[in-house]
C-alpha cells in the first residue's frame, strides 16, 4: 500500500485459469475499499471482545456496503446504544484474541500508530437476520478452546468529532445486555490479551497455506496489520492493542486537548503554557473540584492498572451517606460458576468512610471510625498494594504505605490479603464512577460478592482534588455526567455570607475552610478580607533575613506555605525560608541553587 491514498475505491478485473476442472480464462472481479483512518479514530476506539467466534466466523455474511453477519449486527446494535443523532460507528480493528485470562491478570502491549499509513474502517448498518451467529456446524470447526474476537469501535459525530472513548466504554459497559442479545455471542469490555496468528485454523480454511501474518508484515513494516479473510471478503485493519500507564505523560506540544475547559495553549522559547479562564488552574487548566446535587454521578478515567496505586481526594458533605467513586459492573453478571466481579467503592456510610473490595480471596470491607460528614473538607486516602489495602483520613498516619504503622481506627486503617494478590487490571470493566452511579445500584447475588454492596447514596456535596497515583482528574469537562457541575458551589456561597459583607474571594482568592469555617485564601502578592489589597514586598540585601513568629497554630497535619520571589541575578542562590515547629522538633527548607 503506498503512502498518501486515502479514501477510494478499485475495480480489480482478472482471468482466471484452473488446469485441474479444465477451467479457461474465466472472469473473476474484486473490488477494493480503500478508508482512510484518522489517528483520532486509533486514540478514541474501544475494544470489544466476543466469544466464542473467531474473526472469519464473525465476519461471514458481511459486506462493506450492505453489513449482515455477526459484524453487521455488532455495529448495529452499537448504533443504538450510541444514538445521539446521526453518530457514525467506525470498525477500526478486527482480531483474534484470548479470553482466557480474563478472571486473572491482563497485560496489553502500546498502541502503536502509523503517520502514513491509512487502513481501511468500515461502518456499514445491517439489520439482523434473525439467525443465530454460531450454528452447530460453526460449534464443530471452532478450536477446543474458546476462541474470541476482539471488534475495536469508535463512534464519529456530524461534526466530525469522535466520541471520548471512556465515555463510549461507559455506554457500551450499560447496554452489554443488548450487544450479546443481537450477537448471541458474550461480550467483554476488558482488554484482551493478544495471541500468535493461528493460520492452522484461519489462513488454510481461505487462503491455502498463505500465513496471514506474513501477509501483514508485507503491506507495512511499522504498523502491524491484521488480515480477516471470509472467503468471500476480506478485512485488513491494524491490530490495536491499549497502553495502560501507571504515571501520566505530559504533552511537550501545543495539541487540541493540551489546555482543558476553554484553556489557551501558548508556545514560547521557555516552554508552552496554558492560558486559563476562570475556575480553572495549573499547567492543563484543570477544574479540580465538582458540586454532586444528590442525584448525579460524572465518568472520569478508569483506575490505573498497576500496583501500588493511591488514590486520594477531598469531601465536602453533610449528610451521612454517599457513594464517593465506584469501579466494578454496570449491568447484572449472570455467568454461573466464576469468580466474584471484581469491584472497589470508596463511600460514607453513617458519617464515616468506607472502603469495599471484591473479587479477590475474601470480601474486604475497611471502616474508619471517624466523622466525615460535619461539613468540613476531608481528605482521603487509599492505597492498594499486592500486600493489602490502606484508607487514611486526613493524613494522620505515619507509614501507611509499607503498613509499618500502628492502627489508629480513628483516622487509618489496612486489611491485608489472604495471600499476594495480583490484581493489576482488575477493575478495568468501565469508566471510574464518582459522586453516584449512571445505573441502578449492583447487588450480591447478581455478581457472587460476599460483603457489602455499595450505598445507593449518590453524593449531595463537592468532591475535590481526586488524584491517581499522583495525577489529579480534571473534574470540570468529565467524559460524562449528570446532575452535577463543575465547581463547589456551597464552598463559594460561604464565603460570599461571610462577616455579612457578601464579597466573595474576588478574582485573586480562593475559598476554602468547609462550611462552618470558611476563609479567602489568597494568591501569592494579595491579601485582605476579598483578597483585593495587594501585599507589601521586601527587598532583602546581601546577608539579611527576617524572622516571622505565627500569630495562629497550623493545622497539625496540613501546612500551606506560598511566597513570591524575584531575583535579578542569573545563578542567584541561598536559602529561600527555613520553617520550624515549636521547640525545633521538626524543619522545612526551601533553597534555589543556579
């Protein structure tokens, strides 16, 4: 395939002879689709995974232009699940894969992307035939050991746009139901993990003893293709497989989703940078908190598919029970006979916070014997390691992360596993749930859990500062939501009520303190009541220094320091300021070195 086609179509005539029947010059016609394939379409696709098929059992009866077979009626019902008007379901990806790790630990390689390269989607409609898609005849061929098929999708607006991936997971995750009930096939959102080529029971059916395979690596050197030969079509697309980082990757270039909710991405010689709008900060301008009305949820990125991970964020709630974030099953899991569905809830039952685990040994359920719905902010944290799970409270334990602490039950405790647990990928089935649930609330029987099921409380207050293993979740533009906004509302109506004056925090502050304390929290170089005044600056010489007594006790385990310097030497160096507790039992130092 040479470099620069795009979308267009070939009209293949040949002559065939076959000196065996004796056949001369006989006509044969193929005709080649040719789809041009955006990267857009590789980084927002979706993988869905059906069993028992293979590739050429899924495809039989499918056409480009007029769908059918088992592939026609996948992205039919895709189309209904996706009806947003007019949305286009495009097939980015077609193959072979094996189920049978799924109940235990998935790995999955990079995607890899080809700048040159353009394989050929198709999104053809199809209505279903009524047929099943595996016949006993089909049962007969099928290799002893479940086969499956991964279908990578993405869904394209009229305006040309493609629909954020973890929402179509999430939707696709709701109506599981409906795409096994049109495919009577299972269907798995989780990431495959990939097989060898099986040419013994796919390429010698079609394609004589031509190994697809080869095929593949002769039409591009650097992005691996796939071929899926139906005997009557074939199918080439890449072969997509998802990259699960444990850490974030920050973008070097200006790219269309470098700056969040309405932010400007700016390039000069220091480095680029986001130009925020209001409510929005740091480098991405990012929102960090979201307002939950007691009914909504929003989907933000799934958990991270590594060990040890920590997750963390602030509440602010006054009522007593509210599910915090949920990943596990959106829909009933009827399979009889495996193991639990995995799932992890992080919730306040009672005024006090919850973690609930499922699908490893036993059921474990961590409960912190302290109040978190007073209307203050909290912060908690939680920590999964391959040794157990750990939930603090307002940062109030020391070594909690190697579980060498003493349990304080009032602000930290752990549960360790029956054995190491291996749970990398686990709770990969759908999007990360927070503030509520897009679905009705999941019970024991339905997926084998053992302990509780989470609250079906959604949260009346704000959530802030969720974090993933270091990185926090813009909560202002989520993939998807409903009754919810972004900001904390409450947080701000405090501090306009405050002293009586009305004022707010201006442009130059933030509020902060909860509901019964609330306060300005001023930029750097601002102060006063509305953070309005700016603050005085002082010019210190060569061997000077100040020394500041508090007026106030800190909090004991949340200090905030900011200040604002400027220097106009180029290797400027020295100590910036030297914080110590009473008694000098504990220090912090700041210094710039050139």
């Amino acid at each position: 395939m040479s470099a620069g086609r795009t979308t267009v179509r070939y009209e293949l005539e040949f002559l065939v002879s076959d000196r065996t029947w004796g056949q001369e010059g006989v006509r044969a016609n193929v005709s080649v689709v040719v789809r041009d394939l955006p990267q857009d379409a590789l980084g927002h696709a979706t993988p869905l995974t059906l069993s028992p098929t293979t590739p050429p059992h899924l495809m039989r009866g499918w056409s480009p232009q007029g769908g059918g077979g088992g592939l026609g009626r996948l992205i039919s019902a895709v189309e209904r699940v996706v009806d947003e008007g007019n949305h286009v379901v495009q097939v980015v990806s077609v193959y072979g894969c094996n189920p049978t790790h799924y109940h235990h630990h998935y790995r999955t390689p990079l995607v890899q992307l080809n700048h040159h390269y353009h394989p050929p989607p198709l999104s053809p409609s199809s209505k279903r035939n009524g047929t099943s898609l595996i016949t006993e005849e089909d049962q007969q061929q099928l290799p002893a050991n479940e086969p499956a098929t991964c279908v990578w999708v993405s869904v394209l607006d009229p305006k040309g746009r493609y629909m954020d991936p973890i929402k179509l997971q999430g939707l696709l995750s709701l109506h599981t139901p409906q795409l096994e009930a049109a495919t009577d096939l299972r269907v798995d959102l989780i990431s495959p993990q990939d097989v060898p080529a099986q040419p013994d029971h796919q390429s010698q059916d079609h394609v004589g003893n031509t190994d697809t395979s080869s095929v593949s690596s002769l039409a591009s050197t650097i992005l691996p293709l796939q071929v899926v030969d139906a005997n009557v079509t074939s199918l080439v697309t890449p072969r997509l497989t998802r990259s699960h980082t444990c850490h974030a990757h920050y973008p070097e270039a200006c790219t269309p989703i470098s700056c969040l909710n309405g932010g400007r991405c700016v390039m000069s010689p220091q480095g680029n940078r986001c130009v925020c709008p209001g409510g929005s900060s740091g480098w991405q301008c990012k929102v960090l908190a979201r307002n939950f009305l007691g009914s909504g949820w929003a989907w933000v990125t799934p958990l991270p598919r590594c060990l040890p991970s920590t997750l963390s964020l602030k509440v602010l709630t006054t009522r007593p029970h509210a599910l915090l974030f949920y990943s596990g099953p959106m829909t009933p899991a009827h399979r009889p006979h495996s193991s639990p569905t995995p799932m992890l809830a992080l919730q306040i039952k009672d005024g006090m916070p919850q973690v609930l685990v499922e699908g490893g040994l036993e059921p474990v359920k961590l409960v912190v014997n302290t109040t978190v719905s007073d209307g203050d902010w909290h912060t908690l944290h939680l920590r999964l390691d391959t040794k157990g799970v750990a939930l603090m409270v307002d940062m109030c334990g020391r070594g909690w992360e190697s579980g060498t602490f003493h349990s304080h039950g009032h602000c930290l405790v752990r549960a360790m596993w029956g054995r190491p647990w291996r749970i990398e990928g686990l709770f990969e089935t759908g999007p990360l749930q927070v503030g509520g649930l897009a679905h009705s609330p999941p019970n024991q029987e339905d997926h084998g859990w053992g302990g509780d099921a989470p609250t079906a409380h959604p949260l009346h207050g704000c959530l802030s500062h969720l974090t993933l293993n270091g990185q926090l979740v813009d909560l202002g533009e989520p993939a998807s939501s409903r009754g919810s906004i972004a900001g904390c509302q409450p947080q701000e109506a405090a501090c306009h009520s405050m002293g009586g004056k009305g004022r707010g925090c201006g442009y130059r502050g933030t509020c902060v303190g909860g509901l019964r304390y609330p306060e300005c929290q001023c930029e750097a170089g601002w102060g006063g009541v509305g953070c309005d005044t700016p603050t005085t600056p002082a010019t210190l010489g060569q061997s000077s220094f100040m020394k500041v007594a508090l007026s106030f006790t800190p909090p004991p385990s949340l200090l905030t320091v900011q200040s604002r310097v400027r220097s106009r030497a180029r290797d400027a160096t020295g100590l910036l300021f030297h914080l110590t507790a009473q008694h000098n039992k504990a220090a912090f130092t700041l210094l710039v070195s050139y």
